[in-house]
C-alpha cells in the first residue's frame, strides 16, 4: 500500500477525538436536596445526560416504602450506601451497604423497604433508557426517562422554593 493510501485509509478509520473539558465536575453531598416523589420514598437528581439517556440518582427509602413494579428498558447500576432493601420477587438477595446491583435490560421488579429497619435506605442508581411503572393491577402508571425525571426535579424544587438544582446536565 502506498503512503498516499495509507494516509486515505487512516483518514477514514481513524476516530475524531473530541474536545473534552477536561475538568472534573463535582457535586457536593448537601449541594443537592431531596425531593419526595411517593410515600416514603425520596430522590436527588445529580447527573442527567440527555444525549444517551442515563440518568443518575440517590433515592432515599424511609422503612416500609415501596416502588410498585417496574419495566426498566434499559440497564442499571445500583450501589447501597445506607440502609437494605430487597426486590419483593427475590427477597433472599439483600441489598445493604456495600452491596452491588446490576439490573439488566428488559427485567421488572418491586422494590420493598423493611418495615423493621432503623434509619433511612440510600441508595446510587445509574438508570439508561426507560422506567415503566406498572400500577398494583398491571396497568400502566407512568412511564419515566432521564428528561422527565430531570424536570420533575426541578419542578418539585421550585415548589418547595429552592432554586434552580446544581444537577449535572448533558445534552440541553
Ligand atoms: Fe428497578
């Protein structure tokens, strides 16, 4: 191959590397509040990328509280700092502090919070794609992704006359 085809050949496979800001994006632990989005059951929105649809939260579980059954279309990372809490289809899989979760593409759960447990249950989700939540009889309730759930947030906030979140937004 020739140096000229060569140079074709990179010009073409070769990947653009974009142009990262390089700087680090932080978010401090009280820079963020909680909002309530159930009985029981409490979010902070810290990181939405709009492009790819991931949405990243801590949810706040109080003992007893419950997520009906949801459909997730796309996989979730899921870290326990606080707390345990466990799916109501596979109670013998506890989840607690350190614990990790991977919840693939396409599965549907309910999550349950021991009513016996002392303190709050927190936990770090990294959610892609869709949540779809399901109604006590099937039926469809809602259907959430990483831009309603950022302007859910955002909207809670402003009724509780806090100001506009420091979430990190990609994509808007
Ligand atoms: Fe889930």
């Amino acid at each position: 191959m020739s140096q000229q085809e060569q140079s074709a050949v990179a010009a073409v496979t070769l990947p653009k590397i974009p142009s990262w800001d390089t700087d680090t994006l932080h978010v401090g632990a009280d820079e963020l509040d909680y909002v309530t989005i159930a009985e029981g059951v409490e979010v902070k929105v810290v990181h939405v990328d709009l492009n790819q649809g991931i949405w990243i939260v801590f949810n706040r579980f109080h003992p007893g509280a419950k997520v009906p059954a949801h459909y997730h279309s796309g996989q979730v990372y899921a870290v326990t700092l606080e707390g345990r809490w466990s799916y109501k289809e596979s109670p013998e899989a506890v989840n607690e502090p350190g614990s990790y979760l991977f919840e693939p593409a396409g599965c549907t759960h309910t999550i349950e919070i021991p009513q016996d447990q002392e303190g709050p249950t927190v936990v770090w989700f990294a959610v892609h794609g869709v949540n779809v939540q399901l109604q006590d009889d099937g039926e469809l309730d809602m259907v959430v992704d990483a831009r309603t759930m950022l302007e859910g947030y955002r909207m809670l906030l402003g009724a509780m006359g806090k100001p506009a979140p420091k979430t990190l937004v990609f994509g808007e």
